[in-house]
C-alpha cells in the first residue's frame, strides 16, 4: 500500500514566493497541495493565473478561510507579506497545523526591535518565542522538532551563511562586518510599483536603504547569537536590473592572520553536514547563474593578510525563500533534507 502524502497549502499563492513554492511542491515525492489561497477578486484556477500550472494542478484560488485551510492541510506554508501573516498565523497554529511562514513577523526575537524596523505594532507577540528561525545550517537541532518555522529573509541567508563560520569561532574583528548585498528585482515581491517598472530598473543600479535595510536586525541577531556577542554590521542592499538571485561581498578583518586553505578548511568544516552549501576552491567565486532555481548557497573566499573577502550566490527566490521553506518542512518532517530540492 502507498503512504499517504501530507497535505499542504500555500497561502500567498499568487505572489512571486507562492508561485516558486507551488513549483517545487509539485515535483516533491512526499506532499500533496490541496490549497491554494491569496488575496483575489473572486476564485480562479491557479493554472489561469499562472499558466504554467496547467494540467499539474487545477485548484481554485481564494481567498484566505482559515477553517476550511485547516481541513484541508496539515501543514502551511504563508508567503504573504510581513503584518499580514501574523494575522493568521496564531489561527492556523491554533488549530493544531505545521506552519512554515515566510515573512518577516516571527524572526526577529524582540518585539520591540520588529516594532522599530517595521512600522508595525506586533500583535502576536506570545508566538516568538515559539518561532524557530528556519536557517537549517544553523538551526537544524530545533528545527527538527519544531511545528513552527520563520523562514529567513533572501539578504539574511546570503549574509549569514557567508560570516557565520569565522564568527562562530570568534576570529573576527566584529565592530567591522561590512557586507554590500546585490539583487534581482524579484526581491520586491509581484506588486506593482513606479520603482520597479522596467523603464526605470532597465539599464540602472542603485543602492537603497543603505544601513537602515530592515534585514538588518535580522542578520545582527543570527550573527550575535553565533558569537555568543553583539554584533552590528554595516549593511548596502542594490537593486540589480535581473529578475532573480543576490549576490552578497562580505568584507571583515581576523584578529591574527590565517592562510586562506586554513579559512577555507574551517568553512567546509562547519558546512560539513550542510547539503546545499557549496565551498568553491581558492580564486573561484560564484555568480548567481550558478544557483538560479536551486537550494545551494555557493561561497568564494579571498584572504589577503587578516583581510578576508567573501562572495555569497543564492537564489532569492529559492534558497533565499520557498525551497528553504521546503527544506525546512523536510527537516519538521523527518524526509530527507534533499527530498524534492535536487537538480
Ligand atoms: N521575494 C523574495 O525574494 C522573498 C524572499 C524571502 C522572503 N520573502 C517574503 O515572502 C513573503 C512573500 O513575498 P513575495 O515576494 O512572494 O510577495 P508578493 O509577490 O507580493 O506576494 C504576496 C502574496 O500575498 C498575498 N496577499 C497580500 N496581502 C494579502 C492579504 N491581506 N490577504 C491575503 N493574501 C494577501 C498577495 O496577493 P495579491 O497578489 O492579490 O496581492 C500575494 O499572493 C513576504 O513576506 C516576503 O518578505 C520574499
């Protein structure tokens, strides 16, 4: 006899990550989607609103009913926008779900620092703590036992995963973290806006938000809690005229020179168990082509004296949002970490 697959739902499935999400799901060995919700004028086949579903999966898209999500799934995923999730996160954990929750409402620890960076007034905030901040490269141990997942932001990933190794094994100079983020347009989500027309994206790059992104919080969370110390880091987010990936060139100095083979030695150490982190050998750095629509986050480094160089490619879209959300819901699940994320 067959096992019967877990049921999900994404909610959100009209948007970029919501699209990316229901892509992947459909080629997953071990789950079914029977739902699919959004914010729409009245219900359409999710194959009418995104051709490419045509023949693969034919349900209808409305919008968003707690009670009858719940019956039909055992585990959600919420690609809407930040202050909406948090509007139906507590209903679905309520009614006993999996939630893996792509905005930014539950990543942040403090409140008040979410307060700040967002605009918005937490109203769930009793749930943080609860909330285990899905970068499986760090968090794996919780997430496997957890039912509730923050997925991290596309910068943060990049970001993290590129210092996180020196940090955590406190050889750096910490007042200094300087990274400048690259990325593609989809990065702003489906919306439109005057900012993200073609005429003014096409043959333009620009940075914004410079040092008040509000990834940041985000990033000096992650890496303070790997160095067991605060952490600031200075942060340049750019908008490049492409449609997915991010680059991201972190600069930071070691507090006592080390060769780059023994750098790169101790990267590929704590990346170890890591399957979708890729260490490229000395002199080779990625490009986001290298990960376009993969989970992988590939690593270059250059070390010059304590001066060191490190070049992050993922994919947005990807590794930055819906397959890490996949690979989160493996972990809750007990599949393989790899299942319906390998090329
Ligand atoms: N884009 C990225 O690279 C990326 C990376 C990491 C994390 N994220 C996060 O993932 C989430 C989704 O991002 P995205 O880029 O996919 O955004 P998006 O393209 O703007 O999609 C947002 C989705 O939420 C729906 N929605 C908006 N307001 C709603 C409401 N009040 N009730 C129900 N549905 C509502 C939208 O429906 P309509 O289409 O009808 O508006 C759409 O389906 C965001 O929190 C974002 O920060 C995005």
């Amino acid at each position: 006899m067959s096992k019967e697959k877990l049921k999900v739902a994404v909610v959100g499935a009209t948007g970029y990550a919501g699209c990316e999400l229901i892509k992947i799901l459909l080629g997953h060995p071990e789950v079914t989607i029977t739902s699919v919700s959004g914010k729409v004028e009245e219900a359409e086949k999710i194959s009418e609103i995104f051709p490419l579903f045509k023949g693969r999966l034919d349900l209808a898209c409305d919008n968003v009913d707690v009670p009858a999500i719940s019956k039909a799934a055992d585990l959600i995923f919420l690609a809407l926008p930040h202050k909406v999730s948090m509007l139906f996160v507590p209903e679905f954990l309520k009614a006993g779900k999996k939630v893996v929750d792509l905005s930014a409402d539950y990543r942040l620890k403090d409140a008040g620092i979410y307060e700040k960076w967002y605009g918005a007034k937490h109203t769930s905030t009793g749930l943080l703590k609860d909330a285990v901040y899905g970068l499986p490269e760090l968090h794996k141990k919780e997430i496997v036992k957890s039912k509730f997942i923050a997925n991290p932001g596309c910068y943060p990933t990049g970001s993290i995963l590129g210092c996180a190794p020196p940090v955590n094994k406190g050889l750096v100079d910490t007042e200094q973290i300087i990274i400048d983020a690259k990325s593609g347009v989809t990065g702003a989500g489906r919306a439109a806006s005057l900012a993200l027309n073609f005429a003014e994206l096409n043959e333009n790059f620009k940075a914004y938000k410079i040092n008040q992104h509000q990834h940041m919080p985000e990033i000096d969370q992650e890496l303070s809690n790997a160095a067991g110390s605060k952490i600031s880091v200075t942060f340049t987010p750019h908008l490049v005229p492409m449609n997915k990936g991010i680059l991201s060139t972190i600069y930071f100095t070691l507090k006592k020179e080390t060769g780059a083979a023994e750098l790169l030695a101790l990267y590929k150490q704590f990346y170890k168990g890591a399957p979708f982190v890729r260490i490229l050998d000395e002199g080779i750095f990625p490009e986001t082509k290298d990960v376009y629509s993969t989970n992988f986050c590939d690593i270059g480094i250059k070390v010059t004296g304590k001066r060191v160089i490190v070049v992050t490619a993922i994919d947005n879209l990807w590794k930055g949002a819906a397959s890490q959300a996949v690979q989160n819901m493996n972990l809750m699940m007990g599949y393989g970490e790899t299942a319906g994320l390998a090329l």
